[in-house]
C-alpha cells in the first residue's frame, strides 16, 4: 500500500542521510494537517504523517549532540497536478471551504516555508511542527 511509503519511507532515508548530514544540520519531514484535522476517511494517510512528529520529538534529542535540528512541515490543500489527477470539482471546492482564504495554497508558498526550516534563519526552531495551511486547523 503507498500510503505506508510516507512513514517507512521518511524513516529509511532519514537513517541513510544521517551519516551524510553535517552537525549543525537540519532536518525536516513533510507531514499533513490531514494528521491534526481529524478529517474522516483519511485516518490511514493521517497517521502515516502523524508518525513524524514523534520522530521528530524523539530525534531531536538523540541528534542533539550533533546540533541537528528536526522539525516537521506539515502543509495543507495545495494546488498541484497530483491534487488534479486525485479531485474532482466538487471535492476541491469542499476543501477549499474549509481555508479562510478560500482557496488552495500554491506550491511556492509551502516552497518558502521549506527553504526557512532548511536555512540557518531557523536556527532556533527545533522538534515544531509548522503547519502551513492558510489556517485551516484553527477554525
């Protein structure tokens, strides 16, 4: 089954990079708000991604020696060609619904987030999950 690929495959190459990571690295997984939201009928696909964040809890403080940071991006409906393949309009228009904006994020947007957890400017941020989802797990 491909959803168990989200967290069989995070961890096998999380393992194999980290002989390859600096110390002072990062690390970040891409999880899901579908792991935070509680839509019905993904409980599968949501716990492939919830996985992560204990992953990251857990990694953290193993890795602290090293000064490799974990953290979890976890973005929300984004507007790509997959999502096309997946969604016809009315199941697009029912997640839009459930954004403030009323629209799907674009994949440059969740790109920014990526590139902060990446980059020395989140030096400080250490086992968070960021979700980025226009706000749809708050309301």
């Amino acid at each position: 089954m491909r959803i168990w690929l989200n967290a069989r495959g995070t961890l096998f190459t999380a393992q194999k990079a980290l002989p390859l990571l600096n110390d002072g690295g990062s690390i970040f997984m891409t999880g899901s708000n579908a792991s935070l939201r509680g839509f019905p009928g993904w409980s599968v696909y949501a716990g492939s991604k919830a996985v992560q964040q204990a992953w990251a809890r857990v990694w953290l403080n193993e890795l602290r020696d090293r000064r490799i940071r974990v953290n979890v991006l976890a973005p929300g409906q984004v507007a790509t060609a997959k999502q096309e393949e997946l969604f016809d309009e009315e199941r697009k228009r029912q997640f839009e619904s459930l954004i403030p904006r009323g629209k799907m994020g674009r994949p440059e947007e969740i790109a920014t987030v990526a590139l902060f957890l990446a980059s020395d400017d989140s030096s400080y941020v250490n086992g968070l999950e960021l979700t980025t989802d226009g706000g749809t797990t708050v309301i």
